[in-house]
C-alpha cells in the first residue's frame, strides 16, 4: 500500500482507546486468546485465536456501541437510541443501551434469523421489521431518528464506535506481546480501523491486514480510487461483513495505516468455519472466520506470530447447516454426484455395493426413473455421498468410472 502520502489526522486518538478500554472495564470480557496447533503447523509459526466469538452479544460490536451511548449527553440518551442491523450490531446497541438504562429501538430487515431477533428482543430493544435487505432498513432507522429525535448509532461510521472496537487491539499487544501479524475480517471498516489504529500507535512494527469477502470486497477498490467507492451488489454468506461501501471515517484510517486487504472466496470461508468447529471447538459464523480463510488461502505468506480475530459467533442454526456442507464439500468431505444406471432389478444395490467397497458413506439418494431425458431403459441416480478428502473423492468417482457407469 502506498505510505508516499502525508500522514493524516485522525479524529481518534490512541488516548480515545485507552479511555474507552477503561470505560468498558467490567461491561465487555477480556476475551481469550487460543493457540492453533494446525493453524500453527500449516503457517509454520505460531498462530493464535483472539475470540471475539466468546464476547457478550456474541460479537466484538458491544465494544463500540457502549462507548458510543455512553457519551451522550443526558438529553440525547432521554430520547433514546435507534440502531439498523441485521444481527451483531443489534444485540450491542440492545445490551448497551439496557445497561446505561437507554431505551433502544433497532429496526431489522423482515429475513432477520429468528434466533438473532429474540436476542436483540431479550437484550431489552424494541425491535421493528422493516425492509428485505439492510440498506432499506437503514433508511427507516434514520427516518424514525429524524422523526423521533432518537440518536441514530451507526454500526461503523463514528469516532467512538471505532475508539470501542480499537480495545481488540489494546488487548491483542497485552496477551501476545510478540505478534508480528494481526488478521481482522472488514465490512464497513470501523473494527480494523480501531484495531489498527490501537496497534500501529504502540507496535507500527506489527502488520495489520484486513480481509474482506470477495463478494463484498468495497476496500481495494476504494483503496484504489482514493475515496470510498460503492459497489453495485454485494453476494456473501458473510452477512457480519457484506457491506456495499466503505465508512468515511474508518476508510481514512485503513488507508493509512491497515498494510493490505486480502480477498477470500466463499469456499474459504466454510472450510474456516468449518475448521474453526472441528479443530478449535469454536462455533464462530462466516464473517468471523474471515481470517482464518486467509490462513487457509495463502498459509505461507504471513509473518508469525500470527493472531487471527475471530470477531463473532452469532450464525443462524439453518444458516450452519447449510455452510458446513459447503464446507465439506469444499474441504473434499463431501461428494455429489448424478449417474446413469440400467433399469432392472437389483441396479441400485449393485451401484450401492461398489460403493461401499469404495468407502464412500452414502447420506442420500434419489432414484428416477421416469423423465423424458432418460431412455426407456435408463434410470438417473443422485447421490450424496460422504467422503475424506480430494483424493477419496477423485477414487470414488473413479471406481463408478471403471464400474461402467457414466457420471453425469
């Protein structure tokens, strides 16, 4: 990244951090940091988990909420505080405000998971369904704020969200004092900017790299173009980071002091999730694992020690089944195939038979026989098979290859 410019002036301070960390003692955990032994061996220098995922709310987003509602004026907090969010940003913005005894509404886009509305309602917010995608919701928050004179908290777009978030940083230098590399998931930006922020004041020595989905990757456009840039659509599994432009504010700080932004693909991101359940115990959702899809993606070109921000935990149940077949599939666990058999009698056992001496785990099948598609002596199978990677994947294929049958 090019550091030829003039240093900029920040609207946050070190000192801004500082003060929020001692302003969250007692309201936001000191969350732990886990080493990875795979991570480790796959990077070939130590590799650590800051979890972020084990944060109240189930992310690191109380952090900054909490000092943002914190510095209002009695005035502003006596018409309460509105919010827009699809899960994270909602249930700190409801945990916060019911801690400082501000009443909170957070308006939430109608395909909301279910389990992320009951929370932000048990944190103690009013919430309002309105809207199919985030943006439509934010204009209705604004609005209500407008309307209402209730205070609209952005989710990455102020100084004291940024000062909240940028504690992760003050945190990660106290329990890995030898980092050489910090990995941090980007949406709007105003987590790695507050990380890097923390960071580069005490340790420029550290690299701090973002990782964005390739999906919703507004950063190295931006990056390029000199200003946010907004990007026509935005398509990822990681709804924690799908966002379509840079914040003002956070974009300023990454463009100075975040050394690079990597993308990574939505295979990537199961496989990290899928990795983060199996190897580190840790439930963590898609935009959490960002970093570790980093890892997965290019292990041999960070500089170790690494610590990689798993940065939440809150992933719809239906939402995990889905992505850890993905990552199965992704990872070679998991096979799908469709194939053409003769249709007579005993057909499917003898298909099923050189499967089995294949190893492959059958988990589902589908038989037709009638469709226009097919001869009249044909019938189509589709199979859902379990399997232990790449290479049992291209030998179960193989085995239906030289059993006769042709894989469609």
């Amino acid at each position: 990244m090019d550091r030829a410019a003039p240093a900029v002036q920040h609207p946050i301070t070190l000192d801004d951090v500082r003060g929020a960390h001692k302003m969250l003692s007692g309201v936001a955990r000191v969350t732990p940091m886990e080493g990875s032994r795979y991570l480790t061996g796959l990077v070939g220098s130590p590799v650590h988990l800051k979890c972020e995922n084990l944060q109240r709310t189930g992310s690191f987003k109380v952090r900054g909420a909490y000092v943002r509602i914190a510095g209002l004026t009695q005035e502003e907090r006596s018409a309460g505080v509105v919010a827009a969010s699809a899960g994270n940003h909602a249930q700190g913005v409801a945990l916060a405000a019911s801690l400082l005894g501000v009443r909170s509404t957070v308006f939430m886009p109608v395909g909301a998971p279910l389990p992320k509305i009951a929370a932000t309602r048990d944190y103690g917010a009013e919430v309002r369904m309105h809207g199919q995608v985030v943006d439509e919701t934010l204009r209705a928050a604004k609005a209500y704020a407008e309307e209402t004179g209730a205070v609209f908290i952005h989710p990455f777009d102020h100084p004291d969200i940024i000062a909240g978030q940028g504690t992760v940083g003050l945190e990660i230098l106290e329990q890995c004092p030898e980092v050489r590399t910090i990995l941090v998931g980007i949406g709007g930006g105003g987590f790695a900017a507050g990380v890097a922020l923390a960071v580069k004041a005490l340790r420029p020595d550290v690299k701090v790299i973002g990782v964005q989905a390739a999906g919703a990757a507004a950063y190295p456009p931006s990056l390029a173009a000199g200003r946010p840039v907004a990007l026509d659509a935005v398509a990822t599994m990681a709804d924690g980071i799908m966002v379509g432009r840079p914040g003002d504010i956070p974009f300023k700080i990454i463009r100075e002091l975040v050394d690079e932004v990597r993308t990574v693909s939505e295979d990537a991101l199961s496989s990290a999730l899928l990795l983060c359940l199996e190897r580190a115990k840790m439930v963590v959702e898609p935009a959490g694992a960002s970093p570790v899809a980093a890892l997965l993606s290019d292990p041999e070109s960070f500089e170790g020690p690494v610590v990689a921000v798993l940065s939440g935990g809150n992933v719809d149940p239906l939402l995990m089944q889905r992505i850890l077949r993905h990552g199965m599939a992704a990872a070679g666990r998991y096979l799908s195939l469709r194939l053409r058999v003769t249709d007579r009698p005993g057909a499917l056992a003898t298909l099923l038979a050189v499967l089995s001496e294949a190893d492959a785990n059958v988990l589902d099948v589908s038989h037709v026989r009638t469709d226009p598609r097919l001869g009249l002596t044909e019938a189509e199978v589709e199979l859902h098979l379990e399997t232990k990677g790449p290479e049992h994947c291209e030998a179960v294929e193989a085995a239906l290859l030289g059993a006769g049958y042709v894989v469609i």
